[in-house]
C-alpha cells in the first residue's frame, strides 16, 4: 500500500469542498476548441470511414491493409462525430466523451500487435481528422509490456489515454487535473464499450511506470501524462493479462527505447504558471516500482462502512431493471448528448424503469482491471434525486440490490437548485439527477496520492456508461461539477467528511433550439 501526502487530500479538500475559492484565484482565456496534436512528419495511415463497412477477418484482408474493426473501434471510442452550427450552439465540434467547455484535452494512443493487417507499431490517433501516426514501427510485446508490468502475449492491442493539461489548464488553472482525471475516466468508459461493440474482451490497467509509458510514446513531462491503458483480447485465457514476474525498474522498461520527439503546442511552456497544484499532484502520483500499488483483497463487495456502497448489477430478478438496449448498441453511444450551454430542458416525466434500466445498464458493463481481485467491486454507488419519476415519489435515493433505498422522501428540486450554483443549468426541469459518489479515503489509503486519479477514472468510467444508457432511451446525460459539495453531501445523507459525489449527471428531454448537428462518420 502507498501512503498519501498531504499532496492527494490537500487537493481533493480545494478541488471538491474549496472549489469557489480555487475560482476566485483567477481563470484564464478559453483555449482552441477540438484541439488535436498533428504529427505531420511521422508515417501517416489514413482511416476508411468507421461506419458502413463491412467487418472482414484477417484472412480476408489484403497484406497491409487496416484492420476493419480498427476504425470503428477508435471512432466510437473517442472520435469526433459531430458538427454543431446555430445560433444557440456554443461549441462546435462534439466526440463520443463529453469535455468541459470542449477543450478535449485528452489524446488516445494504440498499440497494436503484429500480424493484424498494419505493421506492428505505436500510433497515435487523430481524432478531428480520424487517421493514425505512426509514432514507433515493430514495437514488440515484450517493449510495451515492461512499461506496463503485464505479459501482453496475448493481447491483439492496447490503447493509451493520456491528457494535456495546458488544453485545460489555460482556462482552469489549478482545477484542471480534476477536469483531466474526469474527461480520461469518461474515454476509458467509451473505449471499453466501443472495444466489447468490435468484439473484444477489454481489461483497464492503471498500475504502470508512469516515465516508462511518457518515454515509450515520446509525451513531454509536465505537458502531458498518461492516465490509463486498455487491452484489448480475442482469444480465450484471462482478460486481464498477466502481471510480469519479477520487479520492472524504469530504466530496464526504457533501456531500448530511442528518444521520440513530438510537435509541441502554444501555451505548453506556460503550463506551469497556470497549474502548479496541479502537477505537483500529478508528480507525487507517478509509480517508479509497480509493487508500491496491490490490487485490493477486500471481502466480496468492497463495502466501506459509510453509505457509499458498491452497487450490486443483478436486481432480484425485477423487471423494472431491464435496461431495454443491446448490450453492445453503438447507436447509443453515438447518441450520447449533454445538450447546449443554457440547460433549460423540458420539464417532462421518464418512468421508474427507465431509470432503473439507465442504472442498471451502467453497472453491468464495468470491464475488469488490475486494481482489483474479480470478486471486489470499485467502492462507488449511485445516488438519484427524483423530480419527475412514475411510480417514485419525488426525494433521494440511493440505489442498492433490488431497487432504490430512501434516503429523503420529499421533493427536494428547489433545494437542489440552490446546491447546483451553476445559473446556466434548470436543476428543477430535469426529471432525475444521478450522482456517483464514493468514499475518497478508500482510495488515497489504497492508491497514495494516484488515488485522486484512479477515483476519477473509475467514477468517470461509469459516469459514461450512465450517459450511453441514457441515450438508449433519448435522453440528454449533462455532467456539471458546478454544485456546493458540503451541501450536497448532506441532501444526499453522506455521513463522513470523506465521502464525495464525484459527478452529477442531469438527465433531460431537450428543447427544439436553433442548433443543428451534422453527423460525422468517421471521415478523414
């Protein structure tokens, strides 16, 4: 176990209870919408459209060619599928995995195994214009394992989620590592659920040398940081690969590696003006020995005493809990949508089912990972304040096994309201507000400082998968931090000073407005 700094609480304390004060401290100019690192003297590997082709198996592909379930998967899990235009719209450029203000400043990485059509190598993937660099050529398992600490064997590929603070950072300063930690824990979300659509059997990995995966994919330090890596496995065995044997040091994982230089952006040598906080968090997070971090061995459920409480996937067999979406739809993904700047949706009802099968859905789809025994779920529950829900009454709830538990049976909307500070948002008008919420000391005594980062990866993660569910049944998922954490911590009936909601997700029917979305099919 790593013991936490004063680092990780210090900064959790001023991003969650000390937030408007940390506001007040200055914000800074909005940054490039849709910004995106173009590596314009690396091999480039133009993408055919993700959508409307045919899936072709690798015997039937010739030499050479892109693996079909490549661009769909990178598309569907992180690529931008939409162009905004109107009067109304405030942001045009729209991807699978919301971000604050669209400031994107998460980037995704592939590697990708030999003898899968495209030359063995480390790529990076260029969202807006949907294509791959092509970073290191015939990068072997054994190189991107070490970096890892697993055994990647087995593994067809891996994607790398990284983030680039100034994107954020420019605009949020010292909150930004929140913001980042968010966004990535949401794209590992959407690539999980875009990996199992392609057929693949996903694991998460968020134990790793931390400077060995910088240098492996050339990520300029204090600039951008990796946050996480997905594998992504065909054939039978273990999901999660294996740990490597053995202690991995950085220089034994470095040792082969030749330098790689990567185009720099405006602003990045400012970044440490404009969030010192924020990367000394992200210093005292990194991993230099794999073994400083185990996975957690607790009892079945992983239930810490307060009430945040895992929430368990099978309902007792109500059918009110049936999600009413395949298990792997990509049109709910693309569907996903937080709607425009001015939240004012339509004051209707959804059903008690529907919201049960929004949750349930988002539960079921955890993939696994190296932070925990399969038996052990991450401690992370979910908490709803009901407006406008048949067959509920209005007031709080948290869900636990076999339905919604009472926590208020009041109306509580104008309460809410005033909680939720952000004017631009009708807290009232939404017929229910989810809230993932856990309890913060498990993961700093668990994780160190790096458990700041694993909370928000992992309650963003199921964040997105609360938002694809709510798009299975046309509604808005808007995600807003702009809410009073004291306060909101007692209408929720969390006990303890420790215990956080980590998001708030508004669920809505929009109103017709003056914006216009042309879909964007994966085209370069």
């Amino acid at each position: 176990m790593t013991q936490p700094s004063a680092v990780g609480e210090r900064y959790l304390r001023r991003t969650f209870e000390g937030m408007w004060e940390l506001f007040a401290e200055g914000q800074g100019p909005l940054g490039t919408n849709g910004a995106s690192r173009r590596y314009a003297e690396f091999g480039r590997v133009a993408l055919p459209p993700a959508i409307g082709r045919p899936r072709q198996s690798g015997g039937d592909r010739p030499p050479g060619t892109v693996p079909s379930w490549l661009p769909e998967f990178l598309w569907l899990g992180f690529g931008l599928h939409s162009l905004e235009v109107g009067p109304s719209s405030g942001w045009p450029y729209h991807r699978t995995t919301p971000s604050a203000r669209c400031l994107y400043p998460t980037e995704v990485y592939v590697w990708l195994a030999a003898g899968d059509g495209l030359p063995s190598g480390l790529y990076h993937y260029d969202a807006p214009h949907h294509g791959l660099d092509l970073l290191r050529s015939a990068v072997a398992s054994e190189v991107v394992g070490r970096a890892v600490g697993r055994d990647l064997a087995g593994v067809t590929a891996a994607a790398f989620v990284t983030s680039v603070f100034h994107r954020t950072a420019a605009r949020y300063r010292n909150y930004a590592y929140r913001l980042c930690s968010q966004e990535a824990g949401m794209t590992v979300g959407c690539l999980a659920f875009a990996a199992e659509a392609c057929g693949f059997r996903p694991a998460v990995c968020y134990r790793f040398l931390d400077q060995a995966v910088q240098q492996l994919l050339g990520l300029p330090d204090g600039i951008e940081s990796p946050f996480a890596v997905l594998t992504l496995t065909e054939s039978e065995g273990p999901v999660v690969p294996p740990e490597l044997t053995g202690s991995v040091s950085v220089s034994a994982a470095t040792a082969n590696l030749s330098p790689l230089t990567v185009p720099t952006e405006e602003s990045t040598t400012a970044t440490p003006q404009f969030c010192p906080e924020a990367l000394e968090l992200d210093s005292s997070s990194r991993l230099v020995r794999l073994d400083s971090i185990r996975p957690c061995v607790g009892d079945a459920t992983g239930c810490p005493p307060s009430a945040i409480a895992p929430l368990d996937p099978v309902a007792d067999g109500t059918s009110e809990f049936d999600c009413g979406i395949s298990t792997f739809d990509p049109g709910a993904l693309i569907g996903r949508e937080s709607g425009p700047p001015n939240f004012q949706p339509i004051p209707v009802s959804m059903t008690f089912a529907q919201l049960c099968g929004i949750v349930r859905r988002a539960t079921t789809g955890e993939p696994p990972g190296d932070l925990r025994l399969p038996s052990v779920r991450a401690p992370l529950s979910i908490f709803v304040v009901a407006n406008r829900v048949t067959d509920l009454s209005a007031g709080v709830y948290r869900f636990a096994p076999g339905g919604p538990r009472v926590v208020h049976n009041a109306p509580v909307g104008r309460r809410l309201q005033r909680i939720t500070r952000s004017t631009n948002i009708n807290a009232c008008a939404s017929p229910a507000v989810l809230y993932v919420c856990t309890d913060a000391k498990l993961y700093l005594d668990g994780f160190g400082d790096r458990g700041y980062r694993i909370m928000n990866l992992e309650a963003g993660a199921l964040a997105q998968r609360l938002s694809i569910a709510a798009a299975a049944h046309a509604l808005a998922a808007r995600v807003s931090n702009g809410y009073d954490t004291p306060a909101l911590r007692e209408l929720l009936g969390l006990g303890s000073s420790w215990d956080f909601p980590v998001f708030q997700i508004f669920l809505a029917k929009l109103r017709l407005a003056p914006r216009y979305r042309f879909p964007l099919g994966g085209c370069t």
